[in-house]
C-alpha cells in the first residue's frame, strides 16, 4: 500500500527513474546467465563432437595396429605390403561408411530381416534422432513422431545410380573374362603353329611326350621339394652377388641337401622319412633370405635367365636324343645278330638235301595268294609270316617270297626249315644271286659306286658333335644302300610268271585274312595302297624338291601320299606301263640329288604318280613306330599295322603299348631265342 501511494504521489518522471534499474537487474540476473550458460552448451557439445572423433580414431588406429600384428603371423612381408598400401587408398570401415557405401545384395547376412538390418545399422541416439526429424520437418513438411526409428529409405535417383554401377561392374567383369578366354585360345593357337613347324622326320619320329615317359607328378610333397630347390637357387645367386657369403653357403648347403634327398624320386611314397625336415630346414633359410635379399625386379630377371638356360638345355638334349634314336633304329640288336649267327651255322652243317622248302610247285602258280617280303632281320620275318598264316582262312593257298642279302640267307633258311608255317608254301632266295641286277642296269647301283654318292653317305660333312650329326645320320642309313630296299621297283622281273602279288614290309603285323585284297578292282592302276595324307601332311611337297622346275612341271604338290608296307601290284599293268623305266628315268635325273633327297617313297611317287588306287584305311594302320596317339580301337580293327619309324618292335625304344601286338606272334621258349637271351 506504501509503494502504491508513492508512485500514485510522484509524478511521471519519477516513474521512469525506477524502471531503468529494474531491467538492467533483470538483464544480468536472468537474461545474462541464460546466454552464458547457451553458448557454454554449443561449445560442449562441438568440444565433445570433436573428442568423440579423435577418441574413435584412437581406437581405429589401435585395432588397425592390433589386427596388422595378428597378419604378420600368417602373411609375407610383400602380403602385408599390399594390405597396408590399399588400406591408404580406401577408407576405413565404419557406420558412416557403411551408410555412405551401401554394400552389395550378394554380401547381406543371411537370416537377418530387412527391418532387422537397418535397424541394426542405421538406430542412431535419440538426439541425433531428433535432430534428424526437425531438419526433415523443416525441409519436407514430414510429422515424424519423437524416439520413431524408421530405416533411411534410398531415394529413387540413388537406387538408379546403384542398379548403373552394378551393372557397369558386371559389364567389366564380363570384358575381362573374355579377354582372357581370347588370350588363352591365343596362347593354344600359337602353340599349335610351333608345333605344325615340328619336322618329325627331323626329330627322328621321337617325342618326349609319348605316353610311355608320361608322369603328370601330381605328388604334392615332390612338388614342394622341386620349388624350393628352384627359389634357393635364385636367392643364393641373388646373396652372392650382394656379398651376403653366410647366407650364400647355407642355401647351398641346404639345396645340396634337398638334392641327396629327392634325387630321382618322382612320388612322395618313394620320399625318405628325413624329407619333412629338409623341407622344414629349407623353408626356414628361404624364409630369412626373402626377408634380407627379396627384390621383385631381381628375383624375377634370374627366374627368367633360369627359363632361357633350360630351354637351351632342352633343345640340346633333344638333338642329342635324336642321334641317339637314329642310331639305335639302323642298328642291330645283340640278340638278333646272335640269332641270325647261330642259324647260319646250323644251316651251312645241313646235308643239301635238307636244305630244301616243300611244295615248291605252287610257286608260280597265279591261282594262288602270293607276298613278296623283303628282309634282313630273321624274327621280324617270322612274325610277318606267322601272324599272315595264323589269320588266313585257307593258309594252303599262300605262298611267301623272301628274299634277303646274302650275309642271312643261311639263317633265313634254317628258321624257316625248322619254322614251317603250316600248310603255307615258303622260298627264300638271295638278291645277290640275281645277275640281272647290276650297275648297267640299275641307275642306284650305279649311282651307289660313285665318290660322290659314298661322300654323301658315309661321311656326312664330318660332324664333330652329337647335335651337329643328328641330322645327317638318316643319310647313312644302311636301308638307303641296301638293294633289299630298291628291289621293289623290280617285281615283274623277279616274278615273271605272276599276274598280282601283295609287297608287305618287315615291320608289319597281319591280324585279319588278307585274301580280300585280291577281289579289289584297281579300275587299271597298277598299284593298290592306303593313303596317308591329312589336312596339310604327308602330301607331295614334303616329299618332293618343288623348287626344282621338273619337279614343280610335273607333279601337284597338293596330290595326297600314300604308305609302302603293304601294296597290292598289278603286275600285269606294270609291265603295260612299263613302270621300272619311268623309275630308271626319275632315278637318273636325281643322281645330284637335287629332286628328293633319299628312300623309296619319294621315287615311288613319282613312278606310280597318277597309277594308285586309294584302299580302305581300314586295311593298313600306320604310325605304331612314332605316334603314341593311335586310336585303340583303328589298331584293333586294322587287317595290318605297321611299325613305320625308328621305334620298330624289336628295339628297346619301342613304345611299351604297342609291343604286345608283335611279340605274340614269337615263342620265346625257342631254344635258339633262349640261347641268344632274346625275350619279351
């Protein structure tokens, strides 16, 4: 009541005294405090933003830290490396960046619900939460309720950049698939190229590949062995080169130890026991050299430089494998010279009244099946024989001629004598004894006794080296002297009273009845062979000098080859044709050497050159000498297969696979095979 009389006494300008105190106290007691205390809260909060960020990367550095420490255990140093270099590049992982990133469908857990998952990812504080709302309120008008945790849900434009970058990624991965797909079917192409470039007659018919020598080593423990042999290899050059002498010797030491104890093990059965701890041993010092001497550049350059040194080696060994194959395809093994010596004598100490075949009148009598066999190798004849006569139906009405040289024609006839095949008529001559076959007469006897013809032949420009010499050594093959070889060409004059006669090699085998044969209609050619000629081979012009214009005059180099081994002549149309003088024409123009180079194949092409009638290939399997890659199932149903190439059956190098269909046609428990320690 004081205070309203007061005030009701003074006048207005006492009213207005009082009110300015009244609001600076109110100012400083209330309003002042309120902003203190306002702008104290802001700064809290940015200060405990900024805390939380630094605290949180604290933990992310420490559990990095923690984590790298963990792989140094389990990862190389080049490992840890990369891992280290892309986590620079790459954020790490967090909420926010889950957020930011979304990942992929294929990586959702399975299990875990839609809603389950974003909640589980995206639940933020009630704050934030708030914050979140009032900012969406503001922006879009939405009434969102207090504590209301809804998934943030992807607008459309940011679901249609996903499904672009995904699909640009599936595109991608797709490009590169495919240039690897190319790059392989590249790399297959080339190799196919090199090996069409492969001159198999060069490489003596030979490959390393055969199923014989084939081992796929799938032997982990043997593997492991081999690639630490290889790597210690490496870092001892790399440590000598950089002084590191102790480290040097120890790798050695260790490799020699590794050497003793694989030696030529090929399987990890075949292993010593010690072999886990030489593995051991070796791990540990290629492991403390990789950490002293690792340099990508280095260690790759001397893998490389390893790479040309054993290709280099390859190729050396490959021509000295060649020469050596070559060699023991023209020689005579020790067995069959010791056969072919003990039938001579055996033979010579017969009474001559002895030494004569039966039922030598079906000789010349045209109504019967008649071969012409031509050899110097005693057991490869026999089973051409047998195996003829033990598959013919009527083996009666089959007549042999065998005409070999004069240094096996004792043994010849003793074998046989003793041999007999069956009901079978046999005759064994001496192509030495035929006087008719001289140097006048025939241009490679002639040819033969020339100084240039036995420079060519015997010396071979002197090769001074293993490698050198492989490629001249077919040259002086003894079967390119031989008249045994070249007598081919004369069958009408050593069987005048013949009208047809099958001409079988020595390395062939009969598995079905052959009479067949002589009901093939030639239609007029005089001779009835298989061809062998493929896509691009055995054609002329691998035969034939077609740089030589006779040749390129003459001949097609296109025209398809075809197989000696088994023929059927016409004798009849031979003599029509007069086909030994078209031979003695070709034979004279070639005595420089200058339109094929040897054999008998080159020259019976050009002789029967437009006269050959194809036979079903059914009839004549060839390539059991040099191809390991033979259907089964041609050789099985072939009437004759053939060992043409160095790998014949009689020889060590024989392919393990094809050797059985020969030997069953020899009685190992002959004496005299016994005797000459000749067996399976």
């Amino acid at each position: 009541m004081a205070v309203k009389r007061g005030v009701g006494r003074n006048n207005n300008g006492g009213v207005c005294g009082l009110r300015l105190p009244v609001i600076l106290l109110l100012f400083f007691s209330v309003l002042a405090p309120l902003l203190f205390l306002t702008g104290r809260g802001i700064h809290f909060r940015d200060s405990t933003d900024q805390k939380d960020v630094t605290t949180g990367s604290q933990i992310s550095n420490w559990r990095e830290r923690l984590a790298m420490q963990h792989l140094k255990s389990l990862f190389s140093k080049e490992v840890l490396e990369t891992i280290t270099a892309n986590m620079q590049d790459l954020e790490p992982w967090s909420l926010d960046n889950m957020r930011k990133h979304p990942l992929p469908s294929s990586w959702k857990v399975a299990g875990l619900e839609t809603s389950d998952q974003n909640s589980a990812v995206l639940n933020e504080p009630k704050d934030t939460a708030d914050a979140t709302k009032n900012a969406s309120q503001n922006k879009e008008g939405n009434v969102v309720k207090a504590g209301d945790y809804s998934p943030l849900v992807d607008t459309p434009v940011k679901q249609q950049r996903r499904r672009l970058r995904e699909q640009r990624r599936e595109k991608r991965a797709n490009q590169l698939v495919q240039q690897t797909d190319e790059a392989i079917i590249k790399l297959e192409n080339a190799a196919i190229e090199r090996s069409k470039g492969v001159d198999s007659a060069v490489l003596g018919k030979y490959s390393i590949w055969r199923r014989d020598f084939e081992n796929e080593n799938s032997d982990t423990t043997v593997r492991l062995m081999r690639d630490q042999m290889i790597m210690a290899r490496v870092y001892s050059s790399i440590a000598k080169t950089k002084n590191k002498l102790d480290l040097y010797q120890e790798l050695l030491t260790r490799l020699k130890d590794s050497q003793r104890t694989l030696g030529e093990v090929t399987t990890d059965a075949d292993l010593p026991h010690s072999a886990p701890e030489k593995i051991k041993a070796m791990g540990q010092v290629l492991s403390k050299s990789r950490e002293e001497l690792y340099d990508c550049k280095l260690v790759t350059m001397k893998l490389r430089a390893m790479l040309q040194s054993a290709d280099e080696q390859v190729r050396s060994l490959k021509k000295q494998s060649t020469f050596l194959s070559q060699l023991a395809a023209k020689t005579v093994p020790n067995g069959i010279h010791c056969l072919s010596m003990r039938l001579t004598i055996g033979y010579y100490l017969l009474p001559l009244e002895k030494r004569k075949f039966p039922r030598s009148e079906n000789l010349e009598n045209p109504s019967l099946y008649h071969y012409a066999l031509f050899s110097d190798n005693v057991l490869a004849a026999s089973v051409v024989v047998n195996s003829t006569i033990r598959n013919a139906k009527e083996p009666e009405k089959h007549v042999f001629h065998l005409v070999t040289d004069k240094l096996n024609f004792g043994a010849m006839n003793m074998w046989f004598l003793l041999n007999p095949p069956g009901k079978a008529t046999i005759h064994v001559e001496n192509v030495d004894e035929f006087k008719w076959l001289n140097a006048s007469y025939c241009p490679v006897l002639r040819q033969l006794e020339s100084a240039a013809m036995k420079e060519y032949y015997f010396k071979a420009d002197h090769p001074t080296t293993l490698s050198a010499g492989s490629s001249n050594l077919k040259y002086r093959n003894p079967k390119y002297l031989s008249m045994l070889n070249h007598l081919r060409f004369y069958l009408p004059q050593v069987y005048p009273k013949l009208n047809k006669i099958l001409f079988l090699d020595d390395d062939i085998v009969v598995q079905k009845d052959l009479t067949g044969l002589w009901a093939v209609d030639l239609h007029g050619k005089v001779n009835g062979a298989v061809e062998t000629c493929g896509e691009s081979f055995h054609r002329f012009d691998k035969y034939l000098n077609f740089s030589n214009p006779k040749i390129a005059r003459n001949f097609d180099p296109n025209a398809c080859g075809w197989a000696y081994g088994m023929n059927m002549f016409d004798l009849k149309e031979w003599k029509k044709k007069d086909i030994t003088g078209i031979y003695h024409k070709w034979q004279n123009m070639n005595e420089e050497r200058t339109l094929w180079k040897l054999g008998t194949l080159p020259p019976g092409l050009i002789t029967f050159y437009g006269l050959t009638h194809p036979l079903d290939k059914g009839w004549h399997v060839l390539g059991l000498g040099y191809n390991p890659s033979i259907d089964r199932a041609d050789i099985d149903n072939a009437a004759v297969i053939h060992y043409n190439g160095n790998m014949k059956p009689w020889l060590e190098i024989a392919m393990t696979k094809y050797k059985p269909y020969w030997t069953k046609y020899i009685k190992y428990n002959h004496p005299y095979l016994r005797n000459c320690n000749l067996n399976e």
